[in-house]
C-alpha cells in the first residue's frame, strides 16, 4: 500500500513539473507576451517589414531619377536646337558675344562655329555643375550678313532696340546641361541616391539576419513544445493510473478494515 502511495505522489509531482514546463513553452510561443522568443520574432519581423518599405522607396526613387537621367542624357545628345530671339535685334552684351569671322558666310556657318564649341562646362564627357565662361564655349550666336559673333556667356539674350538684319540664337543644349548633371550627381554610382539604395540594401540584408536568427529560436520552442505536450500527455496517463492503482488497493484494504 505505501508503494502504491509513493508511486501516485511521484507520478502526480512529475505530472506537475510537466504541466509547468508546458505552461512556459507555451508562454514562448506567445507573441503578445514581452521577452518571449515569439514576441522576439514578431518584432523583428515588423522591423524587417518596415526596412522592406524603406528599401522600396529607397529603390523608387533611384530608379526614378535615374530614368531622368537617361531622358536628360538622351535630350543632350539629341541635335542641335537653336532657338530665334526676335527678328532684327542683336543679342544683349550680357551674352558675351564675339566676332567669329569664319562663321561670316552665312547664318548656318555662323551657326556651325557656336556648335563646334562646348555647350556648357564639361568633366569628361558629362557637364560639370556650371557653365565654364570663355572662348572654348559657345551658348548662343548673333548673325547678320557677312557678320557672325559667337556668345560664350551664359545669359543670351535679346538686346533692346531694333538693329535692322540681325538675330539673336539661344542654344537650346547649354539649358541642358545643369539639368543632366543634377540628375546624374543623383543616380550614378556612388550619387546621393544610389548611396541611400545601397545601405537601405545592407538593412534590409542584416535584419533578415536577425529574423532568421529569430525563427530558428521559434522553431526550438516550438518543438520543444510538442514533445513537452507529449510527454505531459504520457506523464498524465501514468499519473492517471497511479491515482486509479492507489484508489482500488485503499478501497481493498478499507473492506478488510485495514485503515
């Protein structure tokens, strides 16, 4: 009889520790819960959610620019335009411009020189930030019969008055130029916004890191859970039977009225 009372309080204690560790596994699992491995998870899944959105925008905004660019590039490359000024006036003094006797011929060879010339400051192949202002820039021309200038100042302009044959050119690449290197300082490589790319890319990369990290801790509790239930189910049988064992001799012994 004492076996079977020692065996039903070892069996129900045991019961009772495996109740408590279910208990706790399944607090792991609960998201709501702070310090639990699930809340862990549910929270760096938020924050790699909320990189996700920033790498998106990050990316948006890149491929935007960039397609800019590409329009700009494809502006600037395009032929030449000349835009006509009123017709007789000369063009302001603002706009620099000088006399250029191989252009003399005619409006197109006079037109032929400024487009020899660059149409606005250069590094490489790229406009630089700012017009350059000398003679190796043309941004505009004025012609006459037999009288060709070319503007190497970036304000061309009309001057005011009539002055009987002449025309004043503004060249449509010079406005151009700041607009290409605004966009390409932007979205080339190492440019503000490819940058912003690139480490919204490294965050993102990095806290998949931790998410991953996360759910493998998640997956260990979780299975811990099931063989901790397993085992409580198993442990309850055997607490049951104990009960059962100890209940059935006590009922025997209390007949024959032993107490």
């Amino acid at each position: 009889m004492v076996a079977k009372l020692l065996d039903k309080e070892v069996k129900n204690a045991i019961l009772s520790k495996t109740t408590t560790a279910l208990t706790a596994a399944t607090t792991a699992l609960d998201n709501t819960t702070n310090g639990t491995v699930a809340k862990t998870l549910k929270t760096e899944t938020d924050t790699l959610g909320t990189k996700n959105a920033t790498l998106t925008a990050a990316a948006t905004a890149w491929k935007t620019k960039a397609l800019l660019t590409v329009a700009a590039m494809k502006n600037w490359l395009a032929a030449e335009v000349y835009t006509a000024g009123t017709t007789d006036r000369k063009c302001d003094d603002t706009g620099g411009c000088a006399p250029n006797t191989d252009g003399n011929g005619s409006d197109t060879l006079c037109k032929g020189e400024c487009t020899k010339l660059n149409a606005w400051g250069m590094t490489g192949s790229l406009p630089a930030a700012a017009a350059v202002e000398n003679t190796s820039h043309c941004y505009g021309y004025q012609f006459a019969s037999g009288n060709c200038r070319v503007c190497n100042k970036n304000d061309v302009k009309d001057k005011a008055g009539a002055e009987s044959g002449y025309k004043c050119y503004k060249r449509a690449k010079s406005a151009l130029g700041k607009p290409l290197y605004d966009a390409n300082e932007l979205s080339k490589s190492g440019g503000t916004l490819l940058n912003t790319y690139d480490s919204a890319m490294t965050a993102w990369l990095t806290q998949g890191t931790v998410v991953d990290t996360a759910q493998s801790k998640v997956n260990i509790a979780t299975e811990y859970k099931t063989k901790v239930n397993t085992d409580k189910t198993a442990k309850s049988t055997a607490s049951g039977t104990a009960d059962t064992d100890y209940t059935t001799a006590n009922t025997a012994l209390t007949a024959l009225g032993v107490t």
